[in-house]
C-alpha cells in the first residue's frame, strides 16, 4: 500500500450513503482495500454495494460506477473516524431502538415469519441484531457529522438565480405532471360496547402475564402492531416527546416490569410493560388492540362527512377550516390538509405519489371540486371516510424558475450543502492516516504521493 493524498469529487457528495449489510460480507473473498486511522474498508463492502448498484441499474459493468462507490465510502469512513476524533456520539439507546425497527422491517419482509427469516440468513434473531448494531452505529454517526457541518447553510434569491442560469438549458429537467390535493380524514367512532369489549379482552390478558405466561408471546400472538409485535411487543428505548402522550404518560408512571391497566390512544388500547428508565428513557413493550368500527358506526362516519362536504359545497365552510376543526389527520391540520409526498415532503405529488384507487378518483374531478365520502384504511389498519380537495395541476414541462422555484432553489441548497462537506472533507484528512491499496489507483482517488 501506499499513502496519498485524497483527490475527493463533489459528485460523491449527493450521493446518499446506504447500510451495508454485514452479512453478506463472507460471501467475497476478504482483504483491506482502505485504512482511515482505526477504521477499515473491506473489498466486500465495496463489491456488495457495487452489486447492489448493478441490480438498481440494467446490469451492465461500470468501473466509474465502482470508484464513485468507494469514495462515497471512503467520504463516510472519513466522518466516522472525525466523529471519534471530535466526540460526536449517539447514545447506545438510540441505536438500540433503531436496530430493532430494522429487525421489525426484516421480519415484515420476510412475511411476517421469524423462522423463515433466521433459516434464510442462518442466524437467531439475536445474532441478526447484534450484527446491526455496529453498522447502524456508524450510519446515526454519520448522519449526525452531516447534520452538524451543514447545520447553517443557506442560498438567498439571488443565488438560486445565479445556480439555475448555470444549469444547460439542455440539462434542465423535463417534470412530469404535478397535483395538489387536500384531504379531511375523519375516523369511524366506535361504539362504548365495542371499547368495553377490547379493554375486557386485555385485561383477560394481563391476568394471563400475571399468572405466568410469556408477554412477548402473546404480543406477537395478539398485537395489531405488527412491527413491534415481532420483537415481542419492544418498542426500545424512547425519549419523552416520541410517543403519543396518552402511552407515554402512562410508561412513565410505571414501575420497572410493571403491567398497566388498558390505555387508550389514538391508535387503540394498549396493555404496556416498563421494562427499564433511564431518566428521560424508557424502554416498553405493548400489546396494542384496536377496536372494530361496526357497519352502522362506518355509515354514521360517512354521514357526518357528507354533511360537511355540503357545507363545503355551498360555501357555507371553507375546506381548510373544516379540516382544522374536525380532521383526524395531524400533519396537515395547519396546512388546510395538503397531502405531502412521502418522498420529498413537498405538497407538490406526481401520480406515483398516489395508490392506484385515489388517482382513477382524482382522474375523474374537476378543478377546485371536492369529492364524495370515500372509504379509507389508514396505514395502521384504521377505518375511516375521508374527502379530496383537488386543488391544482399543472401540465408535464420542462424546470423552470417561475413554477419550480421550491425544487431549484432545494437542488441551489443541497449545491451549497455539498461544497461545505467538500471544504471540511480536505481538512479533516490533515488529522488522519489514510491509507488506499495499489489495486484502487485506477480510481484516481488520489493526487501525489
């Protein structure tokens, strides 16, 4: 090996960074290929990401591709060992809980079946998170230096101006058609005797823990929660503010171990474990049940929306007052119920950013108009009636200042996001030993010797 100065590309920069899997690391044949201090980049993290990019593409080789991977790479193990040097930490509980959301999603994915799961990677649950731990570490770490050395950047006006007059005029992109809709979301209420019936059946539950048996197994035997269901009802360690506040109050008041009696929230009820506090931290388990809206609950829902449509209709109530005060949908209480696109947080969607269902919906409305009650399953399984408001939209054309002001001036910032990584990236590699096997020169990485 030899020693080198690093020759880094803005390029590498807007590239995001992904979790590499560890364990599909004995799958090549292994050897160093970077030293960063006390820190290391092995050729099979190199090659599994490599694949991994091949699979996103159409499989065609692409050596450039491969060294553009190495120096986002190499960039990230950069801030891991300057995050060390500097003392910017995450907190073990953090990682904790986050490891356990992935281990969630992974049995999700895996239909559901922890065993198929285990057979598939050949390892207990408990080696496959021990196993995230270390990664998701360094992933929380980076994400944080990122965070930090970017925390005051900003573009005026008139930068935004002189960043899209840079662009080609036949480099500028052609957008697809773009929707505004607005939506009031009111959930079907249930009826006392069903919420009776929920609160009894935990309680016959929690007799049942008390008695002996295994919480975790009847989490995942009774939980409407699917993802925590798998880990056994854990939702890891949580600071205060992250949990709504009728489950949060109520873990707090807890004695380590210690079952509550049913909590309601808006997600249902839940039975809940205080399995350990550390000051603002607690880690919990729960059982969560939903109650069931009947069919005469769902059309008294539906009335009392087509009653506010009506009002709506005839001007007597503006849509965005009607979803402040009767909507179930937090996020977009204050924004007159815009929809934000999942992807980008903008209220500007495209049509992938709707199911299949809602856009034929908004296919057959006007401008302006609202439509009819529609039946609606949240995420979480919940039934409710909701409206549309379609808003605006605007025809397929190509980038422009005067309609996409939000995306160049977004594209403008993450510019100037990158130029201060790309500034604190040469002197940081002052502070540290950096070392690149003779294999990767072809990746001109590097400048001099």
């Amino acid at each position: 090996m030899n020693h080198f100065k690093i020759k880094f590309s803005t390029f590498l920069l807007l590239l995001g960074f992904c979790l590499i899997s560890t364990f599909a690391f004995s799958q090549v044949a292994d050897k160093i290929i970077v030293k960063v201090d006390n820190y290391i980049i092995l050729k099979s993290e190199l090659e599994l990401s490599y694949q991994n990019y091949l699979r996103s593409q159409d499989g065609t080789p692409d050596e450039n591709a491969k060294c553009e991977i190495l120096r986002q790479l190499l960039f990230n193990k950069v801030m891991y060992a300057k995050a060390e040097i500097d003392s910017v930490i995450v907190l073990d509980e953090q990682v904790e809980s986050e490891a356990s959301n992935r281990l969630s999603m992974m049995i999700e994915r895996a239909g559901g079946d922890e065993k198929k799961l285990e057979e598939y990677l050949g390892k207990s649950l408990a080696d496959i998170k021990e196993e995230l731990l270390e990664p998701i570490k360094e992933q929380l770490t980076i994400q944080k230096m990122r965070s930090e050395i970017t925390a005051d950047a900003k573009v005026t006006p008139s930068q935004v101006r002189k960043f899209y007059k840079l662009i080609p005029t036949d480099s500028l992109p052609f957008l697809p058609a773009e929707y505004e809709v607005a939506q009031l979301l009111v959930y079907a209420k249930v009826s006392k005797q069903e919420k009776d019936r929920v609160r009894k059946q935990l309680l016959d539950i929690r007799t049942r823990i008390k008695a002996g048996e295994d919480f975790a197994v009847l989490a995942k035997e009774f939980s409407a929660d699917l993802g925590s269901a798998a880990q056994g009802g854990n939702l890891g360690y949580r600071e205060r503010g992250e949990l709504v506040p009728e489950y949060e109050a109520a873990s707090f008041a807890l004695k380590p171990m210690e079952i509550s009696e049913p909590i309601e929230s808006e997600f249902g009820f839940h039975l809940i474990q205080l399995l350990e506090r550390r000051g603002n931290l607690i880690n919990t388990r729960h059982i969560l049940i939903r109650p069931k809206p009947s069919a005469a609950d769902m059309v008294y829902t539906n009335k009392f929306v087509d009653s506010l449509r009506n009002l709506i209709v005839k001007d007597s109530l503006t849509f965005a007052k009607a979803v402040f005060e009767h909507s179930a949908d937090r996020s977009s209480k204050n924004n007159g119920g815009r929809i934000l696109s999942q992807q980008t947080g903008s209220a500007k969607l495209v049509a992938e950013d709707f199911d299949y269902n809602t856009y034929l919906i908004l296919d057959t409305m006007k401008l302006k108009s609202v439509s009819q009650p529609l039946p609606f399953r949240s995420p979480d399984g919940k039934e409710a009636v909701r409206l549309l408001y379609f808003i605006d939209k605007s025809k397929p054309h190509q980038a422009n200042l005067n309609d996409d002001y939000e995306k160049i001036y977004q594209a403008a910032l993450n510019d100037e996001r990158a130029r201060m990584l790309d500034d604190w990236f040469f002197t940081a590699i002052k502070e540290l030993y950096i070392d690149i096997d003779e294999d990767y020169n072809k990746c001109e990485l590097v400048e001099g010797i």
